[in-house]
C-alpha cells in the first residue's frame, strides 16, 4: 500500500500529440511522439510501442502522461516522459485520455 503523499509525487499531464512517427530502429510497433504540455511543461518525447495507432492517427490525440521521471533511453532515442495506456486483450496498448478537450498541461489529481 502507498500512501496519498506517494501518490501525489507522480506529475500526470494531459498532452496533445503535435508529432508522431514510426521509429525506423524500432524492435517492434514503436512511435515516437513530440507531445505538447502547454508553457508550463512545454514539448516533450516520448518512444511508446503502440501497435493499435497509425502515427498519423496519434496527432491531436490528447494523451495522459508521467511527465516527471528522469529521460530513458529507448534504442537511440530518449523518451522524456511516459505515456500511459492499458492492455487490451492483445495485450497492446490503450491509450489513456481524457473524454473531453483538455487545456495542455493539466494536472490529474
């Protein structure tokens, strides 16, 4: 069990996908995304595999990420922050976002 201060250490923004592309060296179905967190945050990357979504398909998705783990490297590629989504019976990701337009930069709390 964590407690509510555990949790509120995890910066969860709402961002808008301005950029989406197949990573030419990925392993397997990974996009790397340029995604918009407002001024605040600003614009940041991020390399998920993503075997449900056509880059094109990704951009003006709104999307929840962590924007607050340090940058990971991902093959050649850094992924500055971590989408969120859930496995759908596949086992491939779902994206997780909000059900209605959201300002970028939007805490989750």
């Amino acid at each position: 069990m964590i407690t509510y201060d555990d949790f509120s250490k995890v910066d969860i923004r709402v961002g808008t996908v301005i950029q989406a592309e197949n990573l030419a060296d990925g392993k397997y179905s990974t996009h790397k995304l340029h995604i918009d967190f407002g001024p605040e945050i600003g614009q940041k990357k991020s390399c998920a595999r993503l075997v449900r979504y056509k880059p094109e398909a990704l951009i003006g998705r709104q999307v929840l990420a962590v924007v607050n783990f340090p940058p990971k490297q991902i093959g050649k590629n850094i992924s500055e922050v971590l989408v969120l989504g859930v496995p759908d019976t596949d086992g491939n990701c779902v994206l997780i976002h909000p059900d209605s337009q959201i300002p970028p930069g939007a805490k989750l709390f």
